[in-house]
C-alpha cells in the first residue's frame, strides 16, 4: 500500500493523457493519495479511473464549478446551496468480493423452435449422461475457487424441455450429490420458451429444482419466433396457453422480450398494456438484439431510445405496477446504490459468469458458446485455474480499462454504472469486443431520464411535504 502519494505537482492544466498515465502506475494498488486543483473534468475522469483500479483516494477540489457542485447535489438529494469556493472531498475505499457467482448451463442446442432472430448455432445432441458429473464438479471447483457462497445455475439451451424430465431429475441429482458436503448454496433457474411444458412431464421436476420461478421469451408482435408447426401469428396463442398452465401449476413466469422495428412503430403504450393487461404478467424484461448467426436487421437507435424512455415514462405513470426490467434495477442503482443490474452494466461480466455448453466447453456466455465458440477458455475437463487464466478471458475482464482509457466512455457521467455495456453486443456489430457496446446512445438515454424524474419526483416530494405540514398544524397535529 502506497500512503500519502500527492499529486499536487501534476499541473492543473495536464491534459487527460498526461493524467491517464500518471493515474495508471496506481492501478492494482491500494493507494491513498490527496490531489488538489483539480478541475470538473477531470475529476469525473478520476471517479471513473478509480472505480476500475481499487484506488482509496480523497479528492479536494477547489473550483468554482457550479455544475460540479449542483449535479452532486442532486445526487445526495440535500438542498444546500453550492456556494463558490468551497472545498469537496470524495471518499471512496475499495469494493468489497462479491460472494455470488453464475454459470449459464447449456445442456442441449436442440430445440423445438426455428427462430428467425436466433443467434445460436443449434445442433442435435445433449450433454452425455456420465459428464453431469464432470460438469456439476467443475461448478464446485470454481465456486471454490473463487470463495463463492452461492453458486446460480441458469439452465439454458437450445431448449431444456427437449431433454427428458428424468435426464433433468438425474443431472438435478448429481449436481446436489456434489455440492452435499460444502457450504455453496446450488440454486437453479430455468430459461425456458415453454412451448413444450406439460404439467403431467415437467411440474415435479421443475417445482423441487427451480425456487417456483420459470423465465421464457415473447415478443410483440411476434416477427420471429414460430416452430415447424406453429408460424408467428399463432406463437404468441400458443405460448400464452403454456403460460396460463405453468402458472395453475403455481409457478411465477417471467419473461424477456426483444424489441423489434414494428415494436417501435407499435409505441411503449400498447407495448405495456399488452404485457401488463393481456399476458397479465409481472416481469417483464426489455433485452436488445444483436445479429448472432441470424442476420438481423439493427434498429433505429434514435427510435429504440425514444420508445425506451416513452415505456419509462408510462410505467412511472402507472405506478411502477410492473416490475419492469432493467428499469426498476437502474433506479434502485442509480437513485438508491444498490440492486442487481443486468449482466451489461456491471464492471466486467467475466467476474460475475461465465457458461458451460453441452459438451463441456467452457465460455462468457450463451451468446459465446453458441455462436462464437473459437472464444471459448477451454473445457469442464481443464483445471479452473485455467480456464480463469486463459488469455481468452483477459480481454473480457480488461475491456473495461481499455475503453475507460480509450473511449469516451472514460469521460462519461454514466461509467460508473454503465462501464462500456456487453462485450457481445459490441462484437456482433462491429467484430470487437473491445468496442463501446453498440446500444450506447440508447443507455445513455435511459440512465439520464432516470436522473431527470428523480429529479422531478423529489421537487413533488418537496412540494408535498410542505403541503402536509400546513394541513396538519391546521388540523391540530
Ligand atoms: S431463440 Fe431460443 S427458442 Fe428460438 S430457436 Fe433459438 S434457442 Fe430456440
Ligand atoms: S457478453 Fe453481454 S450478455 Fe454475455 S455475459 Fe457479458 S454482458 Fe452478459
Ligand atoms: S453510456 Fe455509453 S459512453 Fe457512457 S459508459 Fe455507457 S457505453 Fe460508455
């Protein structure tokens, strides 16, 4: 640990590169350092910088920069006027190790469905029976590895169903004969499209494994998803039947939905009105697409930010009466600091997941395994540790660093919960994965008409508060 390291000589007026290097020595260390005379930009670009390399530092910064001031005020939510000259200092000390870890398990890339949208490279062929073993021992070991307390395992495909309920049982099996004797919590969750549930065939199976929740997909309207029975006008019917009975069976269903361009001529009010008063469902989750292997069309990211921040403003509206991801996490996160945001928005995804496919290879996620599998970091047969060192995983967890430094990510108010998005949705745009994540401009939206009604509510609040305090003393107390 570094103590006392001033900064003071640097010149106040070095220019970002100058201060990007200096910075950069630091990274990795614990370091205390004071630096003054600073001026606004700069001192975003050290909130950023810091949040990546574990720096404990304190800031005073002597500037009259009202807008400084007035944004930090807004975000600690006092009402004390700024006043010129004065001294702010920022704390910040290291994050503590997170304790939870998720492995996304495919074990099958078949499936029931042909969908036009799908980015995975299905294939016939299902995880053999004697290497659940072999896959539920390696979950231990890196659950080990990295002093994890609970393990989540979201089970995936291809699609699940299309396995038989006793393979599932047995996997279920042995995955809890491994963990029996530790102290790692296995919690499972399922990610289904559900076309093939059957209360008869899957109701026990799932109800003893899957803590009573079950994720599926649906999309309106429906351009891309049908099987080859079932085109795309009558997906969405049939789905909707499956849901009704997984729900009498006493599951919760949520789901993910993908916006597509007729999503965003249909507008965010019919968008919601369908999910909220014809699906009657409560998740709902808003995810974007990316091309995979399909060939997909990119939306119009002026339009999806317009019809992301209409669907914000109509579920403020109605009471937040869904639970509507991501924005009920960016709230919590922005405005209160704390939630589980979607993968994209954490530091690197690489330290939170990473997937296993049906034949033990081993990747980022879903999206890697089963599109682009000459990323993988090897297979469940590898010891963990090399599969964490493998230089496959390095530019999944120094992408952040790399676009801080690089990008304009690094001056951006947002990098400290936004960090550059998903690696795969730079990727499958542009062909790197060190990209700024392609959805940029439409994050940047969202996060900011977060802030703009926060800011509008606490003014409600304000006025509402004097309201209250007026007709109480009128009423006596
Ligand atoms: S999107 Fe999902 S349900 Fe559709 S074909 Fe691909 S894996 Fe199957
Ligand atoms: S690549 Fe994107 S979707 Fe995959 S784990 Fe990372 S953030 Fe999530
Ligand atoms: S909103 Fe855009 S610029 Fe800001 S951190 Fe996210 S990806 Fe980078």
């Amino acid at each position: 640990m570094v103590e006392g390291c001033s900064m003071k000589e640097m010149p106040l007026q070095a220019g970002r590169h100058h201060f990007l290097t200096a910075l950069r020595v630091l990274q990795g260390m614990v370091v205390e350092c004071n630096i003054e005379g600073y001026l606004d930009k700069n001192n975003q670009l050290l909130t950023n910088f810091a949040n990546v390399c574990k720096i404990r530092y304190r800031i005073s910064v002597v500037s009259d920069d009202i807008k400084t001031k007035t944004r930090n005020r807004k975000m600690s939510k006092t009402r004390s006027e700024p006043k010129l000259e004065s001294v702010s200092t920022i704390e910040k000390t290291p994050r503590k190790r997170k304790k939870i870890f998720s492995v996304v398990f495919m074990p099958t890339l078949a499936c029931n469905c042909r969908c036009s949208h799908c980015f995975e490279e299905l294939a016939e062929g299902n995880a053999e029976d004697h290497n659940w073993e072999l896959h539920f021992t390696e979950m231990r070991r890196l659950a080990e590895t990295l002093k994890c307390n609970t393990l989540k395992v979201y089970w995936q495909g291809g699609e699940v169903l299309c396995l038989h309920p006793d393979t599932v049982q047995c996997a279920l099996d042995i995955g809890a004969a491994v963990f029996k004797d530790s102290d790692i919590t296995l919690e499972h969750h399922l990610q289904t499209n559900l076309l093939l549930y059957e209360t008869s065939r899957w109701k026990e199976v799932i109800s003893n494994f899957f803590l009573g929740s079950i994720s599926s997909s649906i999309d309106l309207p429906n351009l891309f998803r049908l099987t080859p029975t079932l085109g795309v006008d009558e997906y969405n019917r049939a789905w909707l039947k499956k849901k009704d009975m997984a729900e009498r069976d006493g599951f919760t269903v949520s789901v993910v939905s993908l916006p597509n361009h007729k999503t965003l001529e249909l507008g965010a009010e019919r968008f919601y009105r369908f999910f909220r008063d014809e699906a009657l469902l409560k998740n709902v989750q808003v995810n974007f697409p990316f091309p995979g292997n399909s060939g997909l069309e990119p939306l119009d990211l002026k339009k999806l930010a317009g019809f992301m921040t209409d669907l914000y403003k109509i579920w403020v509206a109605s009471g937040r009466d869904l639970n509507l991801s991501p924005f009920r996490a960016m709230e919590d996160r922005l405005l209160r600091g704390r939630g589980a945001l979607p993968c994209c928005w954490t530091y690197s995804c690489a330290s939170i997941l990473l997937s296993i496919g049906p034949n033990g290879g081993v990747g980022q996620c879903d999206c890697w395994v089963a599109t682009y599998s000459d990323h993988n970091f090897g297979t469940t047969d590898q010891p963990v540790e090399q599969l964490l060192d493998s230089d496959q995983r390095q530019p999944f967890l120094n992408r952040p660093l790399k676009l801080m430094r690089d990008t304009k990510c690094g001056e951006c108010k947002f990098w400290g919960i936004c960090f550059g998005g998903c690696p795969i949705r730079a990727f499958a745009f542009t062909g790197n994965l060190m990209d700024v994540d392609h959805y940029c401009p439409v994050y940047y939206e969202m996060f900011s008409i977060i802030l703009d009604q926060a800011e509008h509510e606490s003014q409600l609040e304000y006025e509402f508060s004097e309201e209250v305090e007026f007709s109480s003393s009128e009423k006596g107390g």
